[in-house]
C-alpha cells in the first residue's frame, strides 16, 4: 500500500479537525504520483480511491452489486478517468483499508461489492431505535443522529433506517443544549472541578421559573446517570450529602477553575441511584408497597432482584429503601 493509500486509510477515521491537512496531503502526493505518470490525468484524479470508496459504500451492500464499467462511469461523474487495471489495484487497496470488496462471476463480467462495514444492519436498527426512544434527545438532535447513522450503510439499507425509527408522538424533552451540557460535566468531573449553573423548573404556561431567584447553584459534580432523562449526582458540602439536578433543566453551565470539595468516602453511585425513587429530592425511607401480581415484571425491573418480595394475599409485596417526599392533599374547600 502506497502513500496515497496510506492517507486514505487516515482519512476515513481522522476527526473533523484534521480533515484539511490530510486533503492537502493527498493533493500533494498525488501530484507527484501522475507526474510519474502512475494516474491518469483528470481534474480530479487526486481524490480518486477516495471518491471509488464513496461509491461502494454507498451504492453496494449483499444485496446491490454494482459493475467495472458501471465503477469507472460513477467516478466520471467526479470528473475522475479510469481504466479497468487501475480501478482492479484500487480496489485491493481498499481491502488494504479495512473496506471488503468482493467480486463474483454473474453472467458475463464480475459484479462488486461491500462485504464488511463497522455496523451491521441490525446494530444500528438496535442504536436508531435507542436514540428515537430516548426522551432526553430532542426531536431535532434526534433526526441529525439518524442521518449520521444512515452514511454507514448503503443508501438501500438507509431507506431501510428510516423506515425503521418512525414513532409518531413520542414525547421529547425541550431543551436542544442538553448535549453540550452532558459534554461539559464530563470534563468537569474529568478536571475535578466545581460547576455553576441556574436550575429551573417549567410553569404552566410553558416558561420558566428559575430557582433561587435565579440566582447561581455551585457545586461539586459527581457522576451522571440516566433513569429515563439524564441526572447530574453533586455533593453539597452545606448539608453533608449529595443532591440530583435533571440536567435538561440546568441553564448556564459553567466549568470554573475551583477545584471540587473533598468527597467522602465509602460513596456508592450505584446504591445512591437505587434508592432514588423517580428522582424526587425527599428523605430515604424503607417503605412497603402492595401491587397486582400482575405487576411483577414492572416491581423487578423497578427494584431489582435485591429487593425483598413475598406474596401478599392476591397480590404482591416489596419492602425496599427508597427517597419519598410528602405532599399535601388540598381539601375540598382548597379544591
């Protein structure tokens, strides 16, 4: 494998950032490499085993094949010239890359195609099917993720995709800046340092009622977990103990150049999100629940197999530590 292959290869796993050097790179060599009189000439002959993968990864999978004469008709479109012998060495150099082609004999000529990617289809059905049922991924971040997800597969199985993810009226959280904000709690924790944020809680008529007074929160991050939308678990030194902030309700986040309080010792994340209840801020009691014995597989998937079940007349009961918080019932007059 040449250079020019050697590059490709980077290309297609180099992040955005280094994108415009590889590309410089490539025209550079590739000069060089027709002025050797290697490559035909063409305008754009230096992105070609560049443009020969685009075309096989897009246009073949075990289903769709496509032709030698139907390969060098595609890259005339890129304005890039071939012949049968270069696009042959191509396509092993391909192999060469991580990017499986096979030929097989039907009719009279062979037929190409992709034999292996990353992603099999079923395993970005299983990631389609995450992200649209994730209600903390708004709807629009949603559609951009899928769209990612299709350039990993052929345009038929793509199609195949999109079939796949659509749920009409599933509820989606509001707030388009939860996944820079996720990104910047994991550095924070990463740094191991304190954040500030403003907390907020909506109203009825769709605004926002900023807690505090809006004033600013500081605290020392944790961990995040997820139970149905993302938490953020902080320590709060005023009180000894940790607290949860729902992070699509956190505005304002800021990593400072404080470093966090010292935590305790002996903390658990996995005992702490066990006993949170629905994510309520309240006191943890060991409660006794009765349910329908219908209700089973909902009661294990809730409280685990650690939790103490037993067989409560026609139905079923479950003692387990949970975090509950009192309301007050109006009465009538109240009503």
């Amino acid at each position: 494998m040449n250079q020019f292959s050697e590059l490709i290869c980077c290309f297609f796993i180099c992040s955005p950032a280094t994108y415009d050097i590889l590309m410089i790179s490539l025209i550079y060599l590739n000069c060089d490499e027709q002025e050797a009189g290697k490559v035909p000439r063409g305008s754009n002959q230096k992105f070609k085993l560049y443009r020969l993968a685009q075309i096989m990864m897009e246009q073949t999978d075990d289903e769709h094949y496509i032709t030698m004469p139907e390969i060098i008709e595609e890259l005339a479109k890129y304005d890039v010239t071939a012949d049968r012998k270069s696009v042959y060495a191509d396509l092993r150099d391909l192999s060469i890359l991580g990017i499986e082609v096979e030929g097989e004999p039907i009719g009279n000529r062979y037929h190409y195609h992709v034999v292996s990617r990353a992603f099999e289809l079923p395993e970005l059905k299983l990631l389609v099917d995450a992200i649209q049922s994730s209600k903390f991924i708004t709807e629009k971040k949603t559609n951009r993720l899928i769209k990612k997800l299709e350039t990993l597969v052929s345009k038929y199985d793509a199609q195949k995709l999109q079939r796949q993810v659509f749920v009409s009226g599933r509820i989606k959280t509001m707030n388009e800046s939860i996944y820079y904000s996720v990104d910047l709690l994991h550095e924070a924790i990463a740094r191991n340092s304190q954040i500030t944020f403003r907390y907020f809680d909506w109203t009825a008529e769709g605004g926002k009622a900023y807690r505090r007074d809006g004033a600013l929160y500081e605290t020392n991050p944790v961990a995040l977990c997820v139970d149905r939308h993302y938490y953020l678990v902080a320590y709060d030194p005023a009180i000894c103990d940790y607290r949860h902030y729902r992070v699509d309700r956190m505005e304002g986040l800021t990593v400072t150049d404080t470093a966090r309080d010292p935590l305790p010792e002996g903390f658990e994340l996995g005992n702490y999100v066990r006993r949170i209840f629905d994510m309520f801020n309240g006191r943890t009691e060991t409660v006794q629940l009765r349910f329908d014995r219908s209700l089973i597989n909902v009661v294990m998937d809730r409280f685990g197999a650690d939790a103490h079940l037993r067989p409560d007349g026609d139905g079923v009961a479950v003692t387990a530590p949970v975090e509950v918080r009192a309301c007050k019932i109006p009465t009538e007059a109240e009503e």
